[in-house]
C-alpha cells in the first residue's frame, strides 16, 4: 500500500548498464537487484534535504468508548446507596436495576442511551427498559447514574441476567456488562417483622398524617415483603379489608423503612394495622376532632 509522501522508483537493468555503465553506480539513487528501490532521505550539497524523503505510518487512535463502572440491584427506585446490596427479589417485588456509567463527550455535549435487558435461564428475552441521554459536559466525558425498574408479577422464580448496556452516540461505540439475580418466593409467615419508625403523636381522625412503617428481614435470603391488601382492625368495630400495597425489597437480616404520606383514618380510637402475608401487626391510635 502506497503512502503519502512515498515514492517508488523503478529502472531497467538493461538500460541502466548500457546507458550508464558501472561508473554510474557510484552517484546513483538506485542500487542492483530487482531494480526497484524506495526513496531515502539524502542532502545536496549545501545540506538541505531533498523533497524525496521516507514516509511513516500514523497509527489511528481508536474512538472513545463509554464505560460501565458499576452495576447491580437496588433496593428501591433511585436509591443508588444500596447499589449491590441485594442479589434477588420476591416474585412479584419491583426489580431495580442500578448502574454508574462514563459517557464520551465531543462538541461540549454527551449523547446516547443506556438500556437493560432482561434474560430468563434459558436466553429468552423477557423485557427491555432504554434511557436515552443528552448532557452538557464541559470535559471528554461525564459521568452518570441510571436505574431501570421492572414488574416480576408474572415471572416464575429462577434464575435471570440483566444485560445492561452503554452507547455513545457521537463515537457510535458502546459497552455492556452483566447482573445475575434470582426471583425468590417472598417473606412469609415469621420470616418478616413489622414495626412502626415513626407516628405522630397528634394523628387526628379525619385529617391527614404521615407516618414511617419498618420491616425487618429475619432470613438469611434477599427477598421482599409482598402484598396488595391490608387489614385494619378498630378495638371496637369491625375489621376492614383495605388496598394498601408494600412491595418491598429487604436485605438478607437487614431491614428498610417505608415512607407513608397523608394518611387519614375517619374514626378515632385504637387501632391494628396487619399484614397477612407475613402474619405481623402493629397498634395506633387516632385521636378524636377537637
């Protein structure tokens, strides 16, 4: 392959000694042999070089590419904090998958998309969740954090990958690293304990409170508290069935609080707050209007 600056040189033997004769060897640019030669760097005379003059090769810097500097299962929604904490959900918990990523840059901006896909044991897809991205950035790259969250109602309990994968627009070059997780059977019965963080001292019947409801996981397995209903229980009326979910990922032996806002219960007195799955309950009370 011929580049730029080089030349290529040829004579005919014949020619070179009939017309020339040996004597010509002594100033020529060309030696004996197949009668071909590549063209050197010499000088005149005066020492200045002559425009003729060996080529080098530049070798071509590769595009940069994103990078993945970390990924794994979240607790919850936008909780980078617990990135990694788990390794796998109750069947019918939130899958949250976290990741920490570099993006190139060019142009004063970072342009492409970060996706997860969703992997049973066998290969099959099941579900793919994209995040396109579009930032300012006043360097080669910026760094970013993304989370991806998934149904598992209807997967069976087993083992699954997440593919998470990372594309620069710009470079068109991209990156992908794998999670390994499992889908569990959730907490049951005196696998979870359920307790009250906080309540306000001043819960009035008929008007909204906000509260904090705490669960601890008692097993030695990553799994989640899972139910769609709850049951509200007056000392001195009859219980009621309520649609109130918790669907909750919690530690191996850890424990996480959840967060309840405006909260209002019609009726004063005391009340029990149950939740059959993990047949645990807690006691309130609710003052009367002034």
């Amino acid at each position: 392959m011929r580049t730029r600056g080089q030349t290529r040189l040829t004579m005919d033997r014949r020619t070179y000694l009939t017309a020339l004769g040996a004597a010509a060897a002594a100033v020529s640019g060309c030696s004996e042999g197949d009668g071909t030669e590549t063209a050197t760097r010499t000088s005149t005379t005066d020492g200045t070089p002559t425009p003729t003059e060996r080529a080098t090769a530049t070798a071509q810097q590769p595009d940069p590419t994103p990078s993945v500097t970390n990924a794994g299962l979240l607790l919850d929604k936008g909780e980078y904090t617990s990135l990694g904490d788990i390794d796998s959900v109750g069947q019918g918990a939130p899958l949250v998958v976290g990741v920490e990523y570099d993006l190139p840059a060019s142009g004063g901006s970072a342009r492409g998309l970060v996706e997860t896909r969703v992997f049973d044991d066998e290969g099959a897809r099941l579900d793919t969740n994209t995040r396109e991205v579009n930032v300012v950035a006043d360097g080669d790259s910026v760094s970013r954090q993304a989370w991806f969250a998934f149904d598992t109602t209807d997967w069976t309990m087993g083992d699954y990958t997440a593919e998470v994968l990372a594309n620069s627009e710009e470079y068109d070059t991209s990156i992908s690293t794998e999670v390994a997780f499992d889908i569990v059977e959730p907490l049951g019965a005196g696998e979870a304990e359920m307790y009250i963080e906080e309540f306000p001292d001043d819960a009035v019947a008929g008007e909204p409170f906000d509260w904090t409801l705490g669960f601890r996981n008692r097993t030695d397995r990553d799994s989640s508290v899972v139910t769609d209903t709850v049951t509200l229980d007056p000392a001195r009326a009859d219980s009621v069935e309520v649609d109130f979910s918790y669907h909750e990922n919690v530690p191996a032996n850890g424990e996480i609080q959840v967060e309840r806002d405006d909260i209002r219960i019609n009726r004063p007195g005391t009340f029990t707050y149950r939740i059959d799955e993990i047949d645990d309950e807690v006691s309130f009370s609710i003052d009367p209007p002034e």
